[in-house]
C-alpha cells in the first residue's frame, strides 16, 4: 500500500505517532533513573507493582464511558497526563522524591487506562479492508523517528549528561513537550464520536475465536512482562557495564528491524495470517532463549533486533483478526476490558521479573521462552484446524 493511497486522518494519526516516538525514551530513562538513585532490580519491579494494584480496577470503566463521548479527547487526556506524570518526576528531588516518583508513575499509569482508546480509533479510522496493509505504515513511521532522535539521545545521557539531575531536567522537558502533542490532536485529528460507530451487517460475534484472542492475550502478556524493560536495562548497564546509549543502540537495532519486518509482513497473503502469527512467535521464542543464555552484547543488540522483526512481522495479521471480532461500535469498551484483563493478568508480573532477575539477571527470558513455544503451537494448531475446515467445505461441495 503506497502512502498516498492511505486517508488523510488515517495519515494525520500516523504523524503524531511518529511525534511523540521519541518520548517513549522515558520508558527507558525512568527505571535507570531508580537504579542509579539507589533502587535494586527487585525493588524497582515491586515499585512499578505497587503501583499497578492502584491501577486496576479503572480501565474497564474508562473504556465504559468512551464508548459514549468523543475518543479524541481520550487520546488528549493521555498527553495531559503523562505531561503532569513526566513534570513529577522531574521534581523528585530531596526529601519528597520518593512521593514524586511514586505518583509521577501513578498519574503516568493511569494514562495507560485510556490506551484502549488508541486501538478503539484505530479501528475506526483506519479502512476495515486494508487493515493489514495499513498497519505496516502504522509501525514503520514511528520506527524510522527513533531510529533518527534515540541515538542522539542516548549519547548524551550516556556519555555527556549522565548524572541524576540531568535526566530529571529532560523528564521535564518531555512534560512541557506535551503541549505541543495536545495541541496537534485538537488541530489535526479528527473526532469519532460513538455514531460513527456502526457494526457492518452481517456481524456475527465468534465466541470460539475471542477464547482464543483471551488464551493469547494472557500468555502474551506474560511472555513481555516477565521479561521488562526493566531486566534489559538491569542486564545491560549493570551486568554489561554499559550506559543507556548502548540500551537505544538496541532500540534503534530493533526499530530497524521492525521496519524491515513491515515488509516483509506486506508479502504474506492475507489467508496466511495464522501462519505468520505463528511463525513470528517462533522468532520471539528464539530471541528469548538466546537472551537467556546471557550474550554479550553484540549479540544483544543482534538477538533483540530479531525479537522486534518477528514481533512486527505478526503484529498486522493479529490486529486485523483482534479487529474483525470486536464490533465497532463497541470498540472502546471491548478493547478496554481486553487491556484491564492483561492488566489483571501482569499485575505482579513487575515484581516477579525484578525477583526472577535478582537471582540470575536473564532468567526473565527463559520464562519467556516457554511462554513463546505455547503461543507459536496455538496459532500453529488453529491454521491447522483451518486448513481442515477447509478441507471438510471443500468435501461437502
């Protein structure tokens, strides 16, 4: 699919995606930030769980109410809030920096309840019958704008401004950035209120299928979780004796990939979906077992670049099938209980994964590993089961 093909709203919110990529450096700053101001792998993984237990029980109510109102202003209270939530950590300084972290990250946690809301647009935006091709767009530009900035970033909290204070100054700065990012989405996005959501005809909710959808959800979610940012990180900087430049070299190695893995996506024939699914689960599998062998780390930053081409490479082929058995004018809500149930599901996956790499820094990934082989069989099963169906309507013709 070309990118003049693609809508202009479709396009306007791919363009803020691939604003607001560089920011998601914070993901990788806030945890470095606790290590390197005293907090241990385990007490950093029963810090973000703590604050997961406080998170909980909203999400399926968020989503509630946008199935109602506007989704538009969802996607600005997000950058309302992880504004306020990146302003907080960077005030947590003295005495109160533990109470500043602790609620930066509750206000920044709380933004994610109305992550729901991304895919509830998404599948509203985008064309329903090019959801596949359109999706590759949706990954690739975000990539290629951290490709550009994560590097540059890197090196300078890496090598140039390294201390505390430092990364509290670009906390803030990413917070005041918010206001541009607001201010896009009230120019430029356009808003999908709830009567433009209206279920096709001939809507048949597939209660098999979305068993199915559940049975990955959960072990996906405990695939990634067990095996965070946070042990990376750990691994890396202080096992490696690495700087966090070396963590967005690994960034910018699996956006490349996941760039090429959009391609590579675009080439599969849509009836081939389970099987890529599939296969792409088999990579990640492989990524996890590599890691759990601890490399170094130019096979780190090899084996993650890996992960994220198979990850990418399944990534459209699962949103779209996830999309087709979600009706549309419920978007918002169904997505929303989708999130709250991995939510329910990784709520103390945090603290397990700083205990798990406390006694070994990559024992995380063979957890993962496992998980991995599970997904990849169940997807592998059900093209199976597809192929026989089939077979069978093919008989009975």
């Amino acid at each position: 699919m070309r990118w003049s093909e693609i809508p202009r709203d479709a396009k306007a919110y791919m363009l803020y995606h691939t604003i607001i990529s560089p920011g998601l450096i914070v993901w990788i700053l806030f945890p470095l930030y606790l290590m390197k101001t005293g907090y241990s792998i385990l007490e950093v993984g029963a810090f973000f769980t703590a604050v997961n237990i406080i998170a909980i029980p909203l999400t399926y109510l968020f989503g509630r109410a946008f199935n109602h109102w506007d989704i538009k202003k969802g996607l600005i209270t997000i950058d309302v809030l992880d504004g306020i939530a990146y302003l907080l950590y960077g005030f947590s300084k003295g005495t109160i920096a533990p109470l500043m972290l602790f609620a930066g990250r509750t206000v920044e946690k709380l933004s994610t309840l109305f992550y729901p809301l991304y895919r509830a647009y998404e599948q509203i935006i985008y064309p329903e019958e090019k959801y596949e091709e359109i999706f590759a767009w949706h990954l690739r530009l975000p990539e290629m704008s951290r490709i550009m900035m994560f590097p540059i970033l890197g090196y300078l909290l890496g090598y140039v401004y390294t201390k505390p204070e430092h990364y509290r100054m670009v906390f803030m700065g990413f917070g005041v950035l918010s206001a541009f990012t607001i201010t896009y989405i009230w120019l430029f996005l356009p808003s999908v209120g709830k009567e433009e959501r209206i279920t096709p005809e001939g809507f048949t909710f597939r209660a098999g299928e979305f068993k199915l959808l559940l049975a990955f959800e959960a072990l996906l979610t405990l695939a990634w979780e067990l095996a965070p940012e946070i042990v990376l990180i750990n691994y890396v900087v202080f096992v490696l004796k690495k700087t966090i430049f070396e963590v967005t070299l690994i960034a910018v190695a699996s956006s490349l990939a996941s760039i090429l893995g959009t391609y590579a996506s675009e080439r599969i024939p849509k009836g081939k979906g389970f099987h890529a699914i599939g296969t792409g689960m088999m990579i990640n599998a492989f990524y996890a077992l590599v890691m759990a062998l601890s490399p170094p780390f130019w096979l780190v930053l090899v084996i993650y670049a890996v992960g994220n081409f198979g990850d990418t490479f399944w990534f459209p082929f699962y949103r779209s099938w996830m999309f087709k058995l979600i009706p549309r004018e419920k978007a918002s809500e169904f997505h929303a209980a989708i999130t709250s149930y991995r939510k329910i599901i990784g709520l103390v996956t945090p603290f397990i994964a700083g205990f798990l790499a406390s006694v070994h820094a990559t024992l995380p990934y063979a957890i993962s590993f496992v998980l991995f082989l599970m997904i990849g069989w169940l997807f592998m099963k059900m093209r199976q089961e597809s192929k026989d169906g089939e077979g069978s309507k093919n008989k009975n013709c």
